[in-house]
C-alpha cells in the first residue's frame, strides 16, 4: 500500500495556526474528522494524549508523528500539517517542529497499512524531503513530494540484508545488528530503524535491523546474522528478546536514542573492549556493557524501584480520584453505620480504596522483582508485597520483598542450571515458583516484617506527632523535592514517601507533595503573564495549557521551560514549591488522595481548601516573580521566529 492511500487532500491542513503542542494535536484531530476517519474525536484526542504522556512524538529534526490506535478511528490515515516557523512541541532533540503527520490507526488495522505507516517512519528521515515537505505550497505538491519518495524507498527486506556468508570482499566489513521497538509499534521503531541504517551506510558498516512494530517482526534476525556481528544495538522501549544475544557486545538504550545518536551507538557496537552480554537463564542478569555496565549500585537499585513505582502508579492515581468522589457524597458517605451512608459512594470506596489502594504494595513488590528477574519472579515479588501488607511493614516491607524476590529468583536460576535438560519445561512452571515463594514468604514472616514493621511505625509515629515549625519543614523539603527534576528521582521519592505515608492514614507528606507538584506549571504561567518581554510568543502560547496541568497536578508541564534554561527554572521553582508546602502544612491542609490536584483538594479536604489553594497561589506567586526577575530576555533571532507564526 502506498503512503498516499492514507494521506489525501482531504487529511492535509498546511499551514498552522497554532502555536503550541495542544493547539497542532487540535488542528490535526479536527483535520481527520473532517474527513471522516474518526468515529470519536473525544477518544481519539484522549488516545494521542495518552501517547505523548508514554513520551513526546516530537522525534527530533523538526519533525512530530502523534499517533494512536484506536477503535475510535473508522480507517487507517495521516493527517498532515506544517509550521515554518516551527511549534515547542517538546521534541527529544529540544528544537521546534515544522512538520507534523498524525497516524491514526484503527485497532486491529490490516497489515498493509501498518506497512504503509511504517514507510512514512523511514521517508521523514529524508533531509530532503523533509526541506521539500516545509516549502510545500499546496496539498497537491505534498502528495507528490510524499509519492516521489514513496517510490524511491527501498522495501525493508531489502534495505537490511542479512550478511552473506563466504564473501572474501566483505570478510574484512564491519556488520552490526540492531533491533528497535516502541510501545505502539507505529512511528518510533522504524525512525530509529533508518537512523540506524542511513548513519550505518554514512560510516561504511554493513548493518540489518529487526523491527517488533505493531505489524510483528520484521527482519528477524537469524542465528547466522548474530553470530557474525561485532555489535548488537537494541533501542527499545519494550521487551524484546535479548538471550539470544550471549556473549555479544551488546548496546542497549531507548528507542529515542536510536533516532538521536546512532553515530555513537555504531561506535559503542563496533568497540572491542566492552564486557559480553549475558543472558539472563542460566547466567543471572544479563549485562550489557559501557554506560550500563558502569552503572553504580545506587542507579542498579533505583532503576528496579522505578520500574515498580511506574507499575503501581496507574493504581495510585485510580483509587485516589474515587477516594475523591466518594468524598464528595459526605466525608463518612462510605460507612453503613453513618447517617451521610450512600450506597454508591460506599462501592467506589470499595473500588478505590478496599481494592486499587490494597494492591499498591503488592504490584510494587511485582515489579521491582521482575525488573531483576524477568517473569520467573513476578510470582514470589507479590506474595512477598502481600505479606509485607499483612505484616504490617507497609511500603518499606513491601520494596525489601521486590528485591528480596528478584535476587532470590536470579539466586535459584543460578542454582539450579545444571539440572538435566529433560527438566527444562518444569523450571519457569514448577521449580522456580515453589522455591522463590516459599524462601521470600519464610524470609519476609521471620527476618524481615518485624524489624520493617517497626521502622514503619516509628516513621509513622515521628509524622503524626510533627505540629507547628516542625510540620511546616517537613512540607518546606516535600514540596522543594517535587520541583527540583519535576518526575525525575528526587519528584518520584518524594511522592512515593507521601503516598506510603497516606496509606497508613498521615495525609500530611502528600499534601505537601501535592501542592507543590502543582505550583511550577501554575508559576510559569504567571511569569509568562507578568513579564511578557521575557517570553516568545511561541512560550506564551503555553499560558493555558500550564494553568491547567498545574490544576491538574502534572508538574511535567514545566519540564521544557526546565530543560531549556534549567539554573533559573530550576532553584525558582523549588523556592516557591517549597514554601506552598510548608504554608498549605502550617494552615491545616489535609488532602486525602494521592492524585488529581485542585479536583481532589476540594472533594477530600473542601474545609481547607481555601487555604490550600492560597498556599499553592503565594507559591507560584513567589516563583512566578523571582524567575521573571533572573531570566534573560529572548533573543532578536527567537522573537522574529516566535512572531512569524503569525503570518
């Protein structure tokens, strides 16, 4: 199928309007239902919005593939629309968008036009065309440039063919291998695909890559292809097999990197002084080399903390918004004994907070364990959360239990390789189960829940006993903590402390994380208001969008302000942030969910939320002004392309 089945006159906007990332995701999804692909704009718009919350689609090079499937889309398309002078669409490369081709594909789309959007993926990488697409005038020279290099491009069979065997010619010829894949399978997996293979051919190394896209795998790499590599390169943002890979110089990075460095990355492949890769079974964890095998154990531990926290997080944020709305009905509406008694609220508490909120610590302990140990140690990662939950030993029990699963996992692995191959089948079924339970659940009951148990409790009983100077310091550190890398490290310790504390009923810490998650986003916004000289346009446009994600509690909205100008965005924000929490803590603010912002500030503390709401305003005031003060004005170059979208 050819790319311009999927994109017609009718799916074509040309040139924008808009002047932020909401704004083009607007004009594209309106440019679709226009034509009649989209059967629900809402659902459609909620999945691209979905997909650029995974990570932003502003791949680089001024290009943004949104994109979803979904069953709100009728048939396959692409949207397509333009901006010469570029949109802050939050791109991995940090510069402006020009071009922007929105891929809707229905659930379930027939393989050929998953092909057809996969070749769009690889066209784009094309400086020339991508120069050609931005001086386009009309939709009929789009569809022509798109056809020219429709025709032009190579089928993916054969732009990435195996090395042929026995060729003395080639003998001496670099070859690496590669395999690329993002969480939808649509955009990102065969951009870093041709990165790959074009700074491949720049660098005179032979190279095939295998794609895992939504259409299956392409391009599977074969036992001869593997063995002749000097180097593997897997860019990928989801599993892909790696075992395979024993004892190969094996470089592994997201798939955005792909895209962004792949000169380094065919240095890194073709480098002769990096460990072996090692499969996991049999061989404990498997280890690629350079910038991860130099990985400290403090990075080792919290990579495998964050892989639960991401996991449990979906939880976190469903059982506090219904925690919310049962609060609305009455802060005792879920309690048959109580004159406020309502049925319905009584079973979203049920839901939320019986339910979501009691496999937190489980799911945690889930994952942390699978990030050590792949599957074979899912299974003992949550009996270990479970009895962390009924020993009482709360969140602290239940990341000793991740880890203590994962490692005993491995340990077993380890163990039992010797076992005769005709016992193979049994070990993921039987062996590995029975074992890491059993061990993880005696080692949590005896040696470890009593002595979590009693760390958990003492911390407990330091935060409900903090009143006065003290309360307010605690919510000074919180909030500052929830600014200073807004969703990195220190954002995500902070929030996992609070969210710890308010299952075991202290709404303090999270209250403090709260508000000041909120008040970067909230603060740019105001300095965009009160120092207008000092912001383009183009940052202006944001205004909107960051009071609502402030509302909202998505401190994110601040990170590209954060990443552009990061030693003034950064220590203003954290001031700010940092007093909002210790005023909300000092004025009695309680917020009893661990998501949802001003949403929940009235639903679960409605009684203070005046107060919240004030301590959230004087933060963002406060940072609004200091960063208003020390930022430097834009430059003649950034106002004259800021302003040119207006032509």
């Amino acid at each position: 199928m050819r790319i311009t089945e999927l994109l017609t006159r009718e799916t074509i906007a040309m040139d924008l309007d808009a002047t932020s990332k909401e704004g083009v995701i607007d004009a594209l999804v309106d440019q679709l239902d226009h034509a009649g692909i989209l059967s629900d704009v809402k659902a459609f718009k909620e999945a691209i919005m979905a997909r650029e919350g995974q990570s932003t689609t502003g791949i680089g090079e001024g290009i943004a593939i949104p994109h979803a499937k979904v069953d709100a889309v009728k048939k396959p398309a692409i949207a397509f629309g333009k901006s010469k002078a570029g949109v802050d669409y939050q791109s991995l490369d940090g510069q402006p968008a020009h071009l922007f081709f929105m891929i809707a594909a229905p659930e379930g789309g027939a393989q050929t036009h998953l092909d057809a959007l996969a070749k769009l993926s690889g066209v784009l990488m094309d400086d020339d065309v991508r120069k050609a697409l931005l001086n386009a005038e009309t939709p009929d020279e789009v569809l022509t440039i798109i056809d020219r290099a429709d025709d032009e491009a190579p089928d993916e069979e054969e732009e990435t063919a195996p090395v042929e065997a026995n060729k003395d010619a080639e003998s001496e010829e670099p070859y690496v291998i590669g395999v690329t894949a993002c969480p939808t399978g649509i955009a990102h997996t065969y951009m870093a695909k041709d990165a790959l293979l074009k700074q491949a051919k720049k660098m005179g190394v032979k190279m095939k890559v295998e794609t895992n896209g939504s259409s299956g795998i392409k391009n599977r790499l074969t036992t001869e292809d593997i063995d002749k590599a000097q180097g593997v390169i897997v860019a990928a943002d989801v599993h892909v097999e790696t075992d395979r890979f024993d004892g190969k110089n094996v470089v592994e990075v997201p798939v955005a990197d792909g895209i962004k460095r792949p000169e380094e990355l065919i240095d890194l492949a073709l480098a002769t002084d990096r460990t072996p890769f090692k499969a996991r079974e049999g061989r404990g964890k498997g280890q690629a080399s350079g910038k991860q095998e130099k990985q400290s154990v403090g990075k080792t531990i919290y990579k495998h903390l964050m892989n639960g926290v991401s996991n449990m997080l979906p939880l976190v944020i469903a059982g506090g918004i219904l925690m919310a709305i049962v609060f609305l009905f009455g802060p005792n509406s879920f309690d048959p004994k109580s004159s406020e008694y309502n049925a319905f609220a009584e079973q979203l508490w049920n839901i939320g907070k019986n339910s979501a909120f009691y496999l937190i610590i489980p799911i945690l302990s889930a994952f942390i364990a699978r990030s050590i140990a792949e599957k074979p140690g899912m299974a003992a990662g949550l009996v270990g959360g479970m009895l962390a939950m009924s020993g009482d030993s709360g969140f602290i029990g239940g990341i000793i239990a991740g880890f203590l699963a994962g490692y005993l996992t491995e340990g077993i692995k380890v163990m039992t390789r010797r076992m005769p191959q005709s016992l193979e089948g049994l070990k993921p079924t039987l062996i590995y189960p029975i074992l890491s339970v059993t061990v993880t659940g005696l080692l949590m009951v005896y040696v470890f829940n009593p002595p979590a148990a009693w760390v958990n409790h003492l911390l407990l009983n330091g935060l409900n006993s903090l009143s006065g100077a003290n309360i307010m310091l605690l919510g000074l550190v919180i909030g500052a903590m929830m600014a200073i890398d807004m969703g990195g490290p220190f954002n995500k310790a902070a929030y996992v402390f609070a969210t710890a504390a308010l299952t075991e009923g202290n709404a303090a810490p999270i209250t403090a994380a709260m508000v000041g998650g909120m008040i970067p986003p909230i603060a740019l916004a105001l300095s965009m208001l009160f120092f207008k000289r000092k912001f383009t346009k183009t940052q202006r446009g944001s205004i909107v969008p960051n009071f609502v994600m402030g509302a909202s509690f998505i401190t994110e909205g601040a990170i590209p302000f954060a990443a552009a100008d990061p030693i003034r965005v950064i220590p203003s924000m954290m001031i700010g942030s940092g007093i909002g929490g210790a005023i909300a803590l000092g004025l009695g603010s309680s917020i009893g969910a661990p998501h949802g912002g001003i949403f929940v500030i009235l639903g679960t503390d409605f009684s203070h939320s005046l107060q919240t709401i004030l301590a959230i305003l004087v933060g963002a005031a406060i940072s609004a002004v200091i960063y208003g003060f020390i930022k430097r004005k834009p430059t003649a170059d950034e106002i004259a392309a800021s302003e040119s979208m207006d032509e």
